[in-house]
C-alpha cells in the first residue's frame, strides 16, 4: 500500500509534517493508555484563556483560513479534542488503540488519525478533491458529495477523512476486530521541527509497551520525501 501527500500541499506549507505509523494490533486487551492522567493534567495546566489561542491549535486556525474553510463552522479535531477535555467529566472511550492515540493526540495538542486498512480501497492520498468523491460520515449520516479542492484523506474510490483533519469516514472507522491500522499524525508548518518524530516515536513506543501489537512501518513525509510504501 502507498501512502502519498500532494505536493501542492507544500507549497502552501512548506514545513508540513506528516508522521505516519502502521500497526498490527489487537484491539480487545486495554492496556495502560494514561487518557485520564493526560487529561487532568491538561485541565490544571492549560493556561489559555481560549483553546484556539494555543500555537498548536492556532496554526490550524489559520491553515484552515488560508485554505478557505471557515473556521466558525469547521474545526480540527485536535481543537475539538480539547475543548472535550477541558470541559471535564468522563471523557468518551472507543477501544484501546483509539483511545491510545487520543491520550498521545492530547499529550502533544497534535491532531492524529486513526484508519482500518481492511476498509480502505487500494492506497491512500492526502491532496486535493477533484470533486467527483463522496464521503459517509463516521456517525452514518447520508453520503455526501465533497467539494472540489477540498484537502482530504482518501483511498481509491471515496473521501477518508473531510477538510484534512476535521470529520473521519464509517467505512475504515477502527472496531474491536480491528486488526491493521494506519495512524497518521498531522504536524502544521510553523510548529516546532522535533514535533512530528517525537509524536510518532511516543506513539510507536506506546503501541509496544501497552502490547497492542507490532509496528509494521514508521515514516515522516516532508517536502522532500511525499510518498512511502508498506505491506504486511
């Protein structure tokens, strides 16, 4: 399977960052995730009056301006994430894997996503929509018809995830039988150069200890290297 980023995207970004981890996984036995701990941590450190003042969430906010989406209706899930934390109260658990890179995704205020390759159709891209996709989203709401230029996620034949980091598809949504994983984690230009490797590496490194299985590939996309390749 190939995984592919536009280069378009770098010239509007040019010191964007895409992590990439690929996992076997077995997504029944929880483990250690330290979701709880992350978010209460979060809740007694956050010192910002407003979510959207963080630099890790201000970057999208303003990545997403430049892009055209706006972001009053729109935004990155690492923006809802933490508004979801803050908030307090019992915060919602999926399955293990899920709710591991949810803990690593607010550890680091860095979006991650989360994708079952037995739903995905040939290979994966992150570009720009020709229009001509659709999109079922993760809470099985109707198919909808994706706007041309749009920044999406996508295999083969239909839209992963809409407007880059903001809604997940039901058709490689991650379940309890969920046995092969692709996580990718977005890393905005203007943040700092070690962020995306340390993300993945704690990603990596956490998918072992909790032994929720093995990393089949581990790799960073840049401007300079846009496509890497994996198998089981």
């Amino acid at each position: 399977m190939i995984f592919a980023v536009d280069e378009g995207l770098f010239g509007l970004f040019p010191a964007l960052k895409i992590g990439v981890v690929v996992c076997e996984i077995d997504n029944i036995r929880y483990g250690e995730d330290g979701l709880e701990e992350v978010i209460d941590d979060l809740i007694i450190h956050f010192t910002f009056e407003r979510t959207q003042d963080h630099p890790n969430i201000k970057v999208w906010r303003e990545a997403f301006k430049k892009m055209g989406i706006p972001v009053t209706k729109y935004q990155s899930s690492m923006e809802t994430l933490l508004k979801r934390a803050l908030k307090g109260g019992p915060f919602p658990r999926f399955s293990p894997v899920v709710d591991l890179y949810n803990a690593i995704s607010l550890k680091h205020l860095v979006p991650i996503g989360g994708h079952a390759i037995g739903g995905i159709d040939g290979n994966i891209r992150l570009g720009f929509a020709d229009g001509t996709e659709t999109f079922i989203p993760l809470d099985m709401g109707e198919r909808e018809n994706v706007d041309k230029g749009e920044v999406v996620y996508k295999d083969d034949k239909e839209v992963l995830t809409r407007r880059w980091v903001w809604r997940q598809s039901n058709k490689d949504r991650i379940e309890s039988e969920t046995t092969r994983v692709f996580l990718p984690v977005n890393v905005m230009s203007g943040l700092p150069e070690w962020l995306c490797e340390s993300v993945v590496r704690d990603l990596s490194e956490s998918v072992l200890v909790n032994e929720y299985g093995r990393i089949v590939h581990r790799e960073i996309l840049t401007k300079d290297k846009r496509e890497t390749e994996f198998s089981f």
